[in-house]
C-alpha cells in the first residue's frame, strides 16, 4: 500500500511538473511569437546619461544631452527605410509622427523664463513619457514670470531601448542636478517641483531626502499629477520573463509591450525592467515615509497638492492615500480627485465603483488633510462641481464650475491629466493650423478585431483632461492653500452618487 501511495505520488508530482513545463513553453512560445524587435529596440545610446557619468552641473547634461540626439539622428533616422516610410512610424523622418514636424522637439529638456526669478519651478515627465507632458503646466508657470525647467529624464525622449538598462539612480541624479542648477540660477526663489507620475514618485523622493540632507534645498511646494507612490506587485512579476530571455537569448522576452512606435514623444513599446524600476522607487519612497514619520521628521513637509483620476489603472490609490496624505497633517496638504461622470454611467457598468474609495473618504472624521473631490453637480446634469473637505471635517464646502463632463466621456485616466481639450496631441480635436502632425487624443477606428496594430484600448482611452484649466488655475492661485469662500457648509450635501 505504502508503495502504491509513492508510486502514485511520485506521478502526481512528474505529471504537474510536465504540465508546469508545457505551459511555460506555451507562454514563451508565445511571447517570442509577437512582432520582431526593431533597431530602436536593440539599440544602445552610447551618449545617455547615467549616475556613474562625470558631470559639473546640468549644464553639462544639456551638453551631453545634445550629444544624445545627434547620436539618435546618426543611428536611427539616418538608417530609417527610405524606400518604404511610413506615415505613422515616428522613427521614420517626415512621417506625421516625427517629432522634427513640431516647432520645438519637447521630448528635450527644456527651459523657459530667464535667471534671477521670484520662482523656480522644476517639472519631472512620468516612465516612458518625455518633457511634452509638462508643456501646458511648464507655460502657465512662465507666463506667471518663473523660471521653468522641465527635465528630461534617462532613458526618455530617443528610443524604447533607453528603458531597458535604466535604474532608479540614473533618475535620481538627473533630478538632482536639474534642481541644483534651478536654485543656482534662482538664489532665494520660492522652490516648487512638479511631477507627473512616476516623475510625482521623484519630485516627492528628492523631497524626503531633502529632510534629512540638509545639503539639499528644501522645495517650498509639490505639485504631483497622478502621483505613483503604489503600483500593484502584479505588473512587475513578469521581471523573472527577462532574466529567462536572457538565459534562453530571446530579447523580446525582455519586453511586456512590442508595438508601433506611432506617438513622437511616448514610448509605446514598455521594457519590463522599467515597471520594476518604478516598483522599486515606489517601495523606497513607503520605506522613507515609514521612517520619517517614526521620527516625526514628516512635519517639515512642505506643502502638497496632488490631482488623480478617482480611477486609475496604473497606480493604487489606496496605497498613495494610506502611504502619504494619512501621515501628513494641515490644510495645505491637498488630495484632489475627479469622479467618473455619474451622468454617462449606470453603476452596473462599473467593474469597481470608486464611490467605495471616495464615501469612506469624505465621512472620515479624523482625515488630516484637505481632500476635493470634482464630480457632477446633480444626477441629471454633466455639470460638474467642486467639493471640499477640510481636515477633519465630514461636510463639504461646493462650488459650481463652469465645465463640464464631455459626451462620450465616462472618466478621466491616469494619462489624461496633463493635457489640455486644446492640445496638439492628445486633445479632443485635431489642430486647423499649424504642422500637420498626428493627432492620438480622439481616435477610434472601427473595423474587424485583431486586424490592427494598434490595440483597441490604446485608442479608447481618455487622453486629455476637461478640467484641465479649473486645474491649472487652481495649481497657480493662493486660493490652493486656502477654504473656499463659496456655499456654506451647512447647506451642502456630498457629491452625487448612483
């Protein structure tokens, strides 16, 4: 009997082993099956900046940086088909979505406003985007007469290769310069950082180093846009796929997305190391936190204002508002997020409706910081109205906004929130004048599926955010730090809900 259970054990375990067995061969097979890597793939810059390069000062980034793009022009533009371009491949030059068709190439880093500002202001692009991202908050802030800086970050604004070999350190120093050359240019101007994304999760990075380094000048405000400060550990497990491409020799293994390169300044091919990159940043930036607070050195926090998209599909919102705002502590630490347009929607359509997140939110008696919420005025309107919480305070403050929800439109996404209806790129129509360039933000093809290259949901996304001007102006006002002076609290329900 003892020998039959062995046996039988024994296959058991052979028969779940080979069936571990065929379903990685499966899901290799099939992951090696997808489109061939391109020379923008492979390609390594030689010239890209890293923490191990020997530079005095930003100004030598700029340096190197031209010595980059001179390097791409060589390399890949000078090796495009020019027998058989396309009109949609950014890496073909003169197709609609060369990046050299635009005024100003903004997948570099630029600076706008002159030396000796009142204000210095340095914005951070999130993974696998470039500076075109901060463009429209970059110019308000110029306008106002600060001196902007918008950094392009390593591995950004060439080819989807520089993602492959990036690592935390490479962003950390570059943001260190670009700052140190802000405040140098600057003496005594008011500090502010602005990030978006994974440029929020460096923004807020350098600040708590700031706390503890006293070498570092201490910015006077963040600003964070879809701040990832958690991501799910699911959208990194897939790190072991490029240690086996490796060990096998298949590069596409090491890549979660292969896809046409049809936007001029995102990548749409994604490296797999730079989702591990991003993880490991954001389990740094937890560790910081939890320190700090045990020290209570979070109370020098400067003040903060984030925007999200109440649902996102790139980072935890939960773990942003767990990890950071619960820790801080006044009314100038703001958390703004935009609802789903409860007109467009009936509930049942939800996969996770985020009145779960924002309800406990709003009647949470002991939240420590200011929270907004942007929803629909009432249930029959696309209106939209601006609720405010003070910290502590379970009954909001409203204002009506003159803006609305767009037809079609049932939220915002976590890619939205930087562009403006009017961008050239992402917004809701395409331009009447200027280059003719392409245009991604409202773009829905219809057809047989499986037919493009291009995924449908890739087209489907919001891209460009309603309410971008309420924010800008929100992001500039004194009014950010301050209750609203609107309807009183006693008058005034919570937002509408289904």
């Amino acid at each position: 009997m003892k020998k039959t259970l062995t046996r039988l054990l024994h296959t058991l375990i052979a028969a779940c082993a080979g069936a571990v067995i065929m379903g990685l061969s499966v899901f290799i097979w099939y992951l090696d099956s997808r489109d061939d890597l391109e020379l923008w793939h492979t390609l390594e810059l030689s010239e890209e900046f890293t923490a191990d390069s020997e530079l005095a000062g930003f100004s030598d980034y700029l340096e190197l940086e031209q010595r980059l793009f001179s390097e791409l022009d060589t390399e890949i533009y000078g090796r495009s088909d020019a027998e058989s371009p396309s009109i949609v491949q950014r890496y073909d030059r003169d197709s609609l979505a060369d990046p050299a068709r635009w005024d100003r190439n903004w997948n570099r880093s630029f600076i706008l406003g002159g030396p000796g500002a009142a204000q210095a202001v340095v914005l951070i692009h999130g993974m696998s985007d470039s500076p075109y991202s901060m463009r429209s908050i970059a110019e308000a802030y110029a306008n106002r007469g600060a001196y902007v800086l918008g950094l392009r970050l390593p591995g950004h604004g060439t080819i989807p290769s520089g993602l492959v070999q990036l690592e935390v350190a490479d962003m950390r120093a570059a943001v260190h310069l670009a700052i140190a050359h802000a405040v140098e240019r600057n003496p005594g101007a008011d500090l502010q950082l602005v990030g978006y994304s994974n440029g929020a999760a460096l923004a807020l990075d350098y600040t708590l180093d700031s706390l503890i380094d006293l070498a570092l000048v201490r910015p006077d405000r963040l600003v964070l846009l879809s701040p990832m400060i958690g991501i799910t550990r699911g959208a990194v497990l897939a790190d072991w796929q490029a240690e086996l491409g490796t060990f096998l020799g298949l590069d596409k293994l090491a890549w979660n997305d292969i896809m046409l390169e049809y936007d001029p300044y995102k990548y749409n091919s994604f490296a797999i190391n730079a989702a591990e990159v991003t993880y490991r940043l954001t389990i740094e930036l937890q560790e910081k936190l939890a320190n700090l607070e045990s020290s209570s050195s979070l109370s020098e926090m400067p003040p903060i204002l984030a925007f999200s998209s109440a649902v996102d599909a790139t980072v935890v919102m939960p773990v942003s508002i767990s990890a950071l705002f619960n820790r801080l502590n006044g009314e100038h630490y703001e958390l703004v997020l935009f609802d789903v347009n409860r007109l467009a929607l009936d509930y049942k359509l939800l996969s996770v409706d985020p009145q779960q997140l924002l309800g406990p939110l709003e009647a949470d008696s002991q939240r420590s910081f200011t929270l907004s919420i942007i929803a629909n005025t009432t249930p029959n309107t696309s209106e939209v109205s601006w609720w405010r919480w003070l910290p502590g305070s379970t009954t909001p403050s409203q204002k009506v906004l003159n803006l609305a929800w767009p037809k079609e439109t049932y939220s915002l996404s976590h890619i939205a929130l930087p562009f403006p209806p009017h961008d050239r790129l992402y917004g809701a129509t395409p331009p009447e004048t200027g280059p003719d360039t392409i245009h991604l933000g409202k773009i829905a093809m219809r057809g047989e599926r499986g037919v493009l290259r291009v995924p449908p949901g890739a087209m489907l996304r919001q891209h460009w955010n309603p309410f971008h001007s309420w924010m800008i102006n929100y992001i500039l006002s004194e009014e950010a730090q301050l209750p609203l002076n609107t309807t009183p609290a006693n008058q005034v329900s919570a937002p509408v809900q289904n």
